[in-house]
C-alpha cells in the first residue's frame, strides 16, 4: 500500500492511496473461510459449504468491505502521524474511477487545509462593555416585593382594593375548574367593579374573557389560550374562599437577618446597598453575552481569514442529514461561513493561551460550582465528601460534563478578551440595556 499527500494550494490537497492485491487477499480470506462455517445455503449443512461456493457468492462483497476498512483506517493514521491541520473531512474525488476487479487499486482524497491568519485585539472602534445598574425604582421595587413576601396575612370579612383574595373559577359543564389566589388590580375595571365589595362565600358570574386585563391572565390564571373561542365564550362563576389584607414586614434587623444572614445588612441604607449589588450581579450572564458576542462579531469581521470553498460546500452535501443539491449545500455553506470562522479563531485563541479545559480543571469547577449553590441555600459549611460525591454524579453524566466543559471554556476565552481588549464601559438602566441588545 501507498499513501501520499500533494498539496494544491494553501487551501486544497489531495490523498492518494494505492491499494495493493497484497494489502487485502489475506483479510479477504480470513472472513470467507468464517462465512463457510456459519453460512446457511440450501443443499449444506452448516459448516461443511464448500469454500469455492462461499467465494462466487461472496468473495465480491467481502472484497470491497475489507478494502473500504482498510483505506479509511490508513487515511486516519496518514492524518494523523502527518500532523494534518483540516477543515471538515477528507470526501473522495469526483474523478475516482475505481475498479474492483483489478489488483491495484487507487483512491483520490480531497482535502482542506485550516487557513493561516493573525489576529487583531485592537478594534478602531472601541467596543462597550455594558453594565446594567439599578435605578431608585427597581430598588424600592425589590424592598416592597420583599416586605410582602415576609409579611403577614391578616384575614378579612370584605373584598378592598390590593387585598389577596383566594377564589375557585369554575364552570357547569367543568371545562373550566382552577383555584386562583390574585389581587385586583389583574382584574378588567368592570370585574373589578362587581368583586369590591364581596365576602367569603358569594359568588358571580362572567364571561371567561372578561374577568382578567389581559390574555397572559387568562391563559396563566385559567389555562385558557387567546385562540380558544369557545372556552372564551363559557361564562365563568367565581367563588369567594378567602380574604387576605398582607401587612408589610418592618424594616429591621430581623428581616435583613432572614434575608442576608446574620449581621450582613443592619440597616435600610446596607440593604439598598446590598440589592444594589446583587441586582448587578443577577444580569451579569446577559451583559456578557452580549459582550461576547460583540466581540465575536468584531474579530470575525476584522480577520481576513480565506476558507476552501468549494470544497467546504460539497463536505456539507456529502456530510448533510438528508440528501441535498448542490445548490442547497451552498446555502448551507453561506449560513455556516461566520460560524466556521469563530471557530477557527476560538481555537487559535484557546491553543496559543493554553486555555483547554482539562479533566481535573472541570472537576473543580464543578466543585466550585456547587459550593456556590449549596450557599445558596444556606448550607455555609459545606461536608467535602458529599461534594465529592455529586461531582462524581455529575461528570458520570456525558451531556452534563459537554456543558460544563463549554461553561468553562466560554468563560476562559471571555476572560482573555476583559484582559486583551480594551473595552469602552457604560452604565444603563435595564430597560436601556433591553433597547440596545434587543433593539426593543
């Protein structure tokens, strides 16, 4: 066997592999010879088919088996032991005639070689590094949520305006039966109207799609899509069971205690301070996304990377999940371009920085992981042998340890981009930061 590689231009080459009549006959012969003492024909019994029958039957077949192993086993080793930097996968040549009678046999391999490129960290325009702050609202919003979620129910006898009330919504024909908690302010202004004023124990009627302000009411209080008419049309008795007035709870070291932990926040100044922090924290994850892909967008647009075409466009037809044209593969090739590109870039990054994640870097992530989770939840001293534990139940899981390993990945690579690029910061409001990544 010959096996050789011809480089066309920086982009494209060729594999060519020879295969020899010598190469294969004894493989050929070792499974023919397994066939006639497993084979079932009519005529035999099993193990005594004589070898001549098994060979006009098969030794075809076999042949272009054996062969086919054999070729894809030394194109990888060739790859491999040749340190070969592709793109894709090797895809046979249009132009391989093969014939399968003859002794020797040659194979044409089409290759793409990785481009060579050099990278810029210093764009002409700075990219924003975005930082959502809170405004006096979202804080004195949080306070507010805060004291009526530890505040305390004190039971009434009439429905008043922001009172909670519980009430079953049902209808005679039962297609409508839920128990609902909710205030009046949800409630459409001429429902509202008949529901002040009402004790526990009445009940009114109305139709389903007149009771709450809008479709997310209806479809999240009473399961009821905007684009069933029918259920809309059903009117809808509404049962009194409970009154509730919800006192707000006092500002004082108690709450801050319940809410932070002991000592952390002892007056109401700490306490916006520490929402303040934690509201910035909470959308970190998006205004690094958004970062990140600011950036990406960048280094792609600004490297001058020359990527095989033609052949990345027929790889993707001869690779696709169902069978597609030529000109459908092209399409293809024009939504993936962008992305190849990143991931060239990604990977130069991540080998020239040293920032491949490991296996034992993944297990102490996901250590740190859930340390930070347990905390949470108000397990400060965490038992080491129970993390352990969970980290081993974790990385037994194939498609757990994939996203965790992508985290961490994404998280090294976002870090050398904050210590490599000089970003231009700015403050904004959440609803300013929606508008710009969004375009809202």
């Amino acid at each position: 066997m010959k096996i050789s590689s011809a480089k066309k231009n920086k982009l494209y080459g060729i594999i060519t592999i020879v295969i020899e009549k010598d190469d294969y006959e004894q493989k050929v012969a070792g499974v023919l010879k397994k066939y006639s003492k497993t084979a079932s024909i009519p005529g035999f019994r099993k193990g005594f088919v004589p070898l001549s029958l098994i060979k006009k039957q098969y030794e075809s077949a076999v042949k272009v088996d054996e062969i086919n192993k054999l070729v894809d086993s030394s194109l990888k080793k060739f790859i491999n032991d040749e340190k070969l930097d592709l793109l894709g996968g090797p895809i046979p040549s249009e132009n391989n005639n093969l014939d399968w009678t003859s002794d020797s046999i040659s194979f044409d391999f089409q290759i793409g070689y990785s481009p060579k490129f050099k990278l810029n960290f210093k764009p002409k325009k700075q990219i924003i590094q975005y930082d959502i702050i809170p405004d006096k609202k979202n804080i004195n919003d949080q306070i507010k949520n805060i004291q009526d979620r530890y505040g305390k129910l004190i039971n009434k006898s009439k429905i008043k305006e922001k009172y909670e009330i519980a009430g079953s919504f049902f209808s005679d024909d039962n297609m409508i039966n839920e128990s609902i908690v909710f205030k009046t302010d949800i409630l459409k202004p001429s429902f509202r109207k008949k529901v002040l004023g009402l004790t526990v124990g009445k009940e009114i009627e109305e139709q389903a799609s007149k009771i709450f302000k809008d479709s997310r009411g209806i479809s999240s209080k009473l399961k009821i899509e905007s684009t069933d008419k029918e259920k809309l049309k059903k009117v809808v008795k509404v049962r009194i069971n409970e009154i509730n007035e919800r006192e707000p709870a006092k500002l004082n070291p108690d709450l801050f205690d319940k809410i932070f932990g002991k000592d952390v926040v002892k007056n109401v100044s700490q306490m916006k301070n520490k929402l303040s922090e934690d509201f910035i924290k909470q959308f970190q994850t998006q205004t690094n996304q958004k970062l990140m892909n600011d950036t990406i967008e960048f280094l792609v647009s600004s490297t001058k990377i020359d990527l095989p075409k033609d052949f990345l466009t027929r790889w993707i037809q001869l690779n696709s999940d169902k069978k597609i044209n030529s000109d459908e593969a092209k399409v293809e090739y024009e939504k993936s371009e962008k992305g190849m590109k990143y991931q060239l870039i990604e990977s130069k990054i991540i080998v020239e920085n040293n920032l491949q994640v490991n296996f034992e870097d993944l297990k102490k992530y996901t250590s740190d992981l859930i340390k930070i989770q347990m905390q949470q939840y108000g397990q400060s001293s965490a038992d080491e042998k129970n993390i352990e534990q969970t980290v081993a139940r974790v990385m037994s899981n194939k498609e757990e340890v994939k996203r965790l390993t992508e985290q961490l990945s994404g998280e090294r690579i976002l870090n050398f981009f904050k210590e490599n690029i000089s970003y231009k910061s700015k403050k904004l409001t959440y609803d300013q930061f929606i508008k710009v990544a969004y375009q809202a």
